[in-house]
C-alpha cells in the first residue's frame, strides 16, 4: 500500500465518561464526600394561642353563677316553706262606724271623732302574727283626710279572729269647701263614700321561728248613709283589699 493508512481508536459509546477532574477537591477527607444534601423545608404553621379571658368576664361568669344559685337555693325554701305550712292571707273587715263628733267650728275647721270596728282573721293552722308597734289607721273622704289612729299590739294565734275598736281623731283646717261638697254629695247620691287606710308592720311565726319584720297594707272602701255625729251610721257596702310589703 503506498499510503499508511492510519488508524483511530474507535471510541466507546457504551463506556462510561471517565471525569478528567475529581468531583471533590483533593484536600477535602474522605469522609466528608457523602454529606446528605440539605432536605428541603416546609413551612410550619404555629396554631395560634387560646386568647385569655378577661378578669371582668370572669368576675361577672363568677357572680352571675353565684346569684343563679343564691336564686335557686331561696326558691326551693320557699318552696318547701309553702308545702309545709300551707300560708293563706288574713282576712279584714269593718264592721261598724260610730260618729261621736263631726262638726264644724266657727273658724271653718272640722273638727272628726270616728269609732271604727274592724275585724281581722287568721285563717292559718300553723302561722301566727305579731302586730307591732308603729300602726297607722287614717279615713278619708276623696283626698282629704278626716281623722287618724293607731292600731294596739297584740299576737293574733292560729286560726284566730279577733275584734278591734279603734278610736281616730283629727281635724281639717279650712273645710268651708269640705262641707259644701259634703252637702252636695247627700242631696245627689244619699251616701258618702269613704276611704279607710291601714299601714301595719308585723312579724310572722312559723311554727316557733319568728320572721323578720313586714308590713301589712289594708285599704278597705265603704259607702254610708251619713256623717251625722251621735246617729247610727249604716254601712251600706264595705270591701277590704290586703297587701303584703317587704
């Protein structure tokens, strides 16, 4: 052959490609060529605190609980109370009105002597009533009033009913207009509506435990025929209404 024909080495596709420069640094230890890759990292998400309650809204959870429970608590004595002692309201009455004096004087002043019975009535078996000092019995006529009293002390028993005679007296400055109006109310309607009122603090007996102080409120309406003194008043219609005050 007169050329030399020339011969390459053929190159390898399925070798693999030896790298002409190291993948590590020569003065890097051996140990330290498989340090794990950095993981990735993902953001974390905190759950947010539970937020405090306030010491006002505590104190008012506080005393809202306490009073339900004071509210409670009273309730079933109350309750049991009733259940044990059966408590009915008393009773009240006037039974007759005597006139000793109603006249009127030369100054125009009136001058007023009223009896009054008045009947009360304790219908309870197991309650019993202390009537206390401090008593005030008035009548009126319209908004005047006419005369004035008191009630006695006395303890009113079980199932008791007891009669009381009440002596008011009072007297009306300037009553030229009072009498007047009187007159007119006699030769109009033959009767005169009076107003008979009653404030009286009592303590009531529970079996042997005596209560705190209360007061009764009594207002009882009548209609008579006259205010003649020294005649026999006739009560044509009498109604009594009872309220308990603490």
């Amino acid at each position: 052959m007169s050329d030399h024909q020339r011969i390459h080495p053929a190159h390898d596709v399925e070798a693999p490609n030896r790298p002409t420069v190291p993948l590590f640094p020569r003065n890097i230890a051996k140990s330290d060529h498989h340090q794990p890759l950095p993981k990735r990292g993902f953001p974390v998400r905190h759950s947010m605190p539970p937020k405090k309650r306030s010491c006002c809204c505590r104190f008012f959870c506080w005393t809202f609980s306490i009073l339900l429970i004071l509210i409670i608590a009273i309730a079933i004595t109350i309750g049991i109370l009733f259940l044990a002692f059966r408590p009915k309201l008393p009773k009240y009455s006037v039974d007759k009105l005597g006139i000793s004096q109603f006249n009127f004087s030369d100054n125009n002043s009136l001058f007023v002597t009223f009896n009054v019975t008045i009947t009360a009535r304790n219908p309870n078996k197991k309650i019993g009533i202390y009537y206390e000092g401090g008593s005030h019995i008035s009548a009126w006529y319209k908004d005047t009033q006419l005369c004035e009293g008191s009630l006695p002390k006395f303890y009113q028993g079980h199932r008791n009913t007891t009669v009381l005679n009440l002596p008011l007296t009072g007297q009306t400055h300037d009553a030229t207009g009072l009498q007047n109006t009187l007159e007119q109310q006699l030769q109009e309607t033959s009767n005169i509506p009076l107003n008979l009122k009653v404030n009286q603090p009592v303590r009531v007996k529970l079996g042997k435990l005596k209560l705190f102080k209360v007061k009764f409120r009594v207002r009882c309406r009548l209609v008579v025929d006259s205010l003649g003194a020294n005649n026999d008043i006739r009560i044509s219609n009498s109604r009594c209404k009872f309220r308990l005050r603490l």
